[in-house]
C-alpha cells in the first residue's frame, strides 16, 4: 500500500500527515507516508484543494482534514 499526502506544508497538511500516520500505526501496519510538496505534481493528480491523501494512486480526500477514525476505515 501506498499512502501519499499531498500540500504545500501548510499546518492542514502536516496535521493529516501526523493522522495518517497515527491510524496505520493503530492498525499495526509498516506503510510509509510520503509527501508531495511540488505542486506541479499535485495539479497532475487533479488536486486542486489540498490538504489530500491518496492510496495507491487514487485520491480519497480532499480539501479537508479527516478523523483519524475515518482515515482507519480507507486504509484498508
């Protein structure tokens, strides 16, 4: 699995980073989280609202910050 935040560096996108990791840990997984701070490549994905995570290439969310409950249930 590939878990992917993408956003500028802005405290909205640090703060999933720090839930998206909170919640694979919960799961007792070893993914890495890689962000994308280019925002060519962002615009790529057709991200035009960041903060965004993306798993496996697909991204899930959006423009906002979900729960690290709502990050347990899409990473599968």
């Amino acid at each position: 699995m590939k878990i992917e935040i993408l956003g500028s560096g802005c405290s909205k996108c640090k703060e999933l980073e720090k839930r998206a990791k909170e919640a694979i840990s919960r799961k007792g997984l070893k993914i890495d989280v890689e962000h994308i701070y280019d925002n060519d490549k962002i615009i790529e994905r057709n991200v035009f609202v960041t903060p965004a995570l993306s798993i496996d290439g697909k991204v899930v969310v959006s423009g906002r910050v979900p729960s690290v409950d709502e990050l347990l249930l899409l990473i599968k």
